[in-house]
C-alpha cells in the first residue's frame, strides 16, 4: 500500500470524520489518499481556523479533532490554534507536511525544524522517517491525545515518506478503555472528612466535562446539599437553576462565589484544572481542607495541597462517595433504634442546610445577572444582551465565546443549564477562537442552533472563516459586540493606570462586510431590536448570520469590583 493510503486508512480505522486544513506541495499525496476516503475534508481559509475547528470538534464530541497544513508557513500557522487546544485540555492531532528527508540536514525551500516548534505546545509530537511504523506511531498519536489530560499531539509526514510503500496494516483501534476505580480506604477519608466539615463547598473544573460527570455531581449535590460552582470551562456541569449553585467563578478578586469559596472550610475539587483559575485567590492563608478528584494527581502548586487525592474516573469516585455516605446513613438509622442513654457518639448523614451567607451570595448573583433585563437603553448592556440570547434560545443551544471583556460577561451572567451548551477558552484564552469553533460545533450537532459571541476586536482575526461556513451552508449566528476598541485590555490598564492607552480602532461596514461573503447581515440600532432580529436569524437555514450590536460597557468595572452587601 502506498503509506500516504495507510495513513488515511489508520486515520479512517481511528473513527475520524472530519480533517480541518489547508493542502500544500508536501502534502499532495495525502489529499489525493483523502479523495478516497469517506472522511470529509474542511478547506478552510486559514490554518489557525483549522486547529481551532479541530479543538471544538474535540471538545464537543470527546474524540480527536484533527487539523492539517504543509510544512513551513503552514505549520507556524496552526501553532496558535494548536497551544490553544492543548492548553485548553481538547483532543486534537496536528498532521504537517515535510520537505524530502534528504534535504532536511541542509538549507532548502520553506525547511525548518517543525517538530520542536510544537515541542511546548503539544503532549507528544513525531516525524515519521519509514512507512513502516506510521501505523503505530497514528495509534499512538491518538491514544497520548485522548488519554487524561487530553490534548493535542502532532505528526509530521515528509513528502518521500508519503509516496512510499509499506506492507503494513492499520492498527485496530481498541475499545475504549475503562478508567481507574478509586482506592476504598481514600473514598472512607474523604467521607469521614465530608462529615466533619461545617461549610464545605464543591469546585467544578473542566474535567468534569471531559468525564461526562454531570449527571453524577448533580446527583451527589441533590443528595448532599452541598453548595457549588464551576470555573469557566465547566459551565453546564450543574444546571444554573439549582438554587444550591453559586454559578461561575474565575475573575480573581471579584467574585461573589469567591466569598463562599473564601468562608469554606472544605474544599471538594473535582476536574479542577489550576490552568484556569488560582488557589491562590482562594486558599490564600493555607487554611483550606481540600479533597482533589480528577482522572490525574493534582499538580504542585503551594496554595494547592490536598489532603486527600483520588486519581481516578470522576463519575465512579463521586458515586463511591455517596455510597459510602449512604451506608453512614443506614448505619445511623439502625444505632438510633437501639434505645441507648450514650448519645454523643452519633452521627447525622451529612444533608447541609443552607447557609444564610450562601443564600444571600445566590441572591445577590441573580440579583447582578438580573440588573438590567428590563433596561432598553442603547447602546445596549451587557448583561441585557446575554438575558435576551438565553431567552431566545433553547436549552441545548450552543454559544460559543471568543476572548475579550464579553467573555467575562458571558462567563458570569449566562445561565447554562447543559455540558457542553457554553464554550469557553480559559487556558490559553486565544482570540479569534469563536467564528472557527462554531463551524466544527455545526457540523457536530447539526440540529442545534449554534451562536458566536465575539468582540469586535476578535471577530476579524478570523473573518476569512466566513467564506467557509457560507460555502459549507452553516446557519451560525455571529453576534458581534461592537465598541471599537479592545475592551479586556482597556478594562485592566484602566484598573492600573487610571486610563487606557493604544486600545481604539476603527470598524468597517459589518452588514456590507457579511453580504461580500455571500452572509446575511444586521447591525441593529436599538436594544429592542436585537430580540427581534436574533430570532429572525434562528430561521435561517443554510446562510451564516452577522448580527453587529453596539454596547455599553460602562458597567465593567462591575467584573472587577465586589460589591457584596452582607
């Protein structure tokens, strides 16, 4: 078999639907291997968008995305969308061509030295030099990917490898492999710890989503009233209704869910993932008991160090817990039906009532998001936007948030009530991420309406991406907060230094700007139009939808202020 034909067949025998990328010289004979293949090739415009494509895909479906360029150019342009998703813990592989090894040792057109480029970015990277192992080294390529904590690995195929021939089979790929079970002797402390504690709190972290572990952590709080709250990433772990969840943390000093994380004396992290938000902020004084769960041991951090650490299938050591605690309970019952006058040694299943402080923090957190839900002044609030987005769409919708001050709002104020319905980039926070990742999150859930929140300073980072989403006929909706000017920035030099400086800009015409794709595009000029005009886009079928709005972010300092009334 030709060995480019063998890499798209162990690609093919890997369950890989879709290559995001951009063909080159170096990689003609794989194109040509792919014509054949039953697996789609996305064109897209520019290979940052085709990593960040292959890291939604990633995210979204748990298995590896997979994004491709030629050598050179090619290559240091998917390096961004690369370290975003490994940083950002999603499943993907990047393929890169090569020049002919014969002229690797010496000065040569676009030659450079790719694989240690992707070095610090990525979990394993390999250069194939023989046809004969490129089945094993793909095997291995997606096993490193998907295994915890996921992320992204990289091959190089140089063009002499590739029209090769090799007499070599694919590599069956194995079922999926069941996670570890956690220690018992670990799972009875954590339950001993859990019953000592007063004011114990939950942190949700991204691995929850990786784990497929809502269901269970949902059942555990339901059981054991505990309070909780998850970083950005793991928005949609536990529903935003449960009146038992302090929603979103993640803004350093100005958090209202940082206070009951501040008056815990219990900690239970599971899938919290330190890349998105410090111990520091919250166990500053070293004061907290802390029970890690997640698939890997914690990482050595100072304001980080657990009592008690399970490396082990989230779902499986949350439910152990709760078993255990179910067992203290029965045993409980059945010592209170022995009529005895020694009474001090019992114990009551741990169902923690409500705090006032928590109650109060939960009101006061509606109370924010709530603010301006009937404030029809425009330029538009922020928080008005993110209510009116939530009212119009369904549960299971998706939005998608690139980098800049609207993720803040987005993060906070957005109540997301399902995994996986409210995609963020918190590790390597690039911009330009959102228009791409909206085009993989359609082409994954195609009965979804799919909405990209983006600043208009993140918007044209990417926009050459449109051309592919009209071409591929996606109906994603594109709203893009407009205040000429990169807000993230402005917010903290002016935090600092009291002003902004180098932050302005100018916009073009965002409605001309669509309809020169071929896209349908808004720019709506009152705040009860926006309403309107989002559910005209949700009706669109095939046709990409550019709605432009003008905000008020006057309110920002709200993100970096706490203003909690006890």
């Amino acid at each position: 078999m030709k060995a480019s034909d063998l890499f798209i067949r162990c690609l093919e025998s890997e369950g890989v639907e879709y290559i995001f990328g951009l063909p080159g010289e170096e990689t003609n004979d794989l194109m040509f291997s792919l014509a054949n293949s039953q697996i789609k090739f996305i064109l897209v415009r520019h290979e940052q968008g085709a990593a960040f494509m292959a890291d939604v895909y990633g995210r979204l479906t748990q298995k590896v995305g997979v994004c491709l360029s030629t050598l050179g150019p090619g290559a240091t342009n998917l390096i961004t969308g690369v370290a975003s998703a490994n940083m950002d813990r999603s499943p993907i592989l990047a393929i890169t061509g090569q020049t002919d090894s014969n002229l690797r040792h010496k000065e040569s057109h676009q030659n450079m030295d790719v694989v240690s480029i992707f070095k610090p970015i990525t979990k394993w990277r390999w250069s194939i030099h023989n046809a004969d192992v490129i089945a094993e080294i793909v095997r291995r390529a997606f096993k490193i990917s998907i295994e915890e904590k996921a992320g992204a690995v990289h091959l190089e195929l140089p063009e002499d490898i590739a029209k090769g021939k090799s007499d070599i089979k694919p590599i069956i790929k194995p079922h999926r492999t069941l996670r570890s079970r956690p220690s018992h002797s670990l799972i009875k402390n954590a339950v001993k710890m859990i019953f000592s504690a007063k004011m114990p709190v939950i942190l949700v972290g991204n691995g929850c989503i990786r784990g497929s572990a809502s269901s269970h952590i949902r059942k555990f709080v339901e059981r054991t009233g505990i309070f909780s709250m998850n970083t950005f990433m793991a928005k949609g772990v536990i529903s935003d209704k449960s009146e038992r969840h302090l929603q979103t943390i993640g803004i350093k000093e100005a958090d209202h869910a940082l206070i009951a994380l501040r008056e815990a004396d219990l900690v239970i992290a599971i899938g919290y993932d330190l890349v998105e938000y410090s111990p520091k902020n919250w166990n500053r004084n070293l004061d907290k008991k802390i029970i890690h769960i997640d698939f890997t041991p914690s990482e050595v951090e100072t304001y980080y160090p657990p009592n008690i650490e399970i490396a082990a299938d989230i779902g499986y050591t949350v439910d152990a817990i709760l078993l255990e605690l179910n067992k203290a309970k029965v045993k409980v019952e059945k010592q209170k039906k022995i009529k005895t006058n020694n009474t001090q040694n019992s114990i009551d299943i741990p169902y923690f009532e409500i705090p006032d402080l928590f109650r109060k923090i939960k009101k006061q957190i509606t109370e924010r998001i709530e603010k301006f839900k009937d404030d029809f002044a425009y330029p538009i609030k922020p928080t008005k936007l993110v209510i009116d987005v939530r009212n119009i769409l369904d549960d299971n919708d998706i939005v998608i948030s690139d980098v800049g001050v609207h993720k803040l709002w987005i993060a906070k104020t957005y109540n997301t009530y399902i995994p996986n319905t409210c995609l963020i980039t918190n590790g390597f926070c690039s911009m330009g991420f959102a228009l791409p990742g909206g085009i993989a999150a359609q082409l994954v859930r195609p009965n979804q309406k799919i909405v990209v929140m983006c600043g208009d300073g993140a918007f044209l980072m990417n926009i050459q991406e449109l051309e592919t989403a009209v071409r591929l006929q996606l109906p994603i909706i594109v709203i893009i907060w407009c205040d000429s000017e990169y807000g993230m920035i402005s917010l903290k030099q002016i935090d600092e230094f009291g002003k902004s400086v180098f932050t302005r800009f100018n916009n073009p015409d965002f409605v001309t700007l669509a309809k020169s794709f071929g896209a349908i595009g808004y720019y709506v000029k009152s705040t009860e139009e926006f309403s309107k005009t989002l559910k005209k886009a949700k009706e669109s079928t095939s046709v990409p939808v550019i709605i432009a709005i003008d905000v008020d972010y006057s309110t920002n300092q709200i993100l970096l202020n706490d203003d909690f009334n006890d």
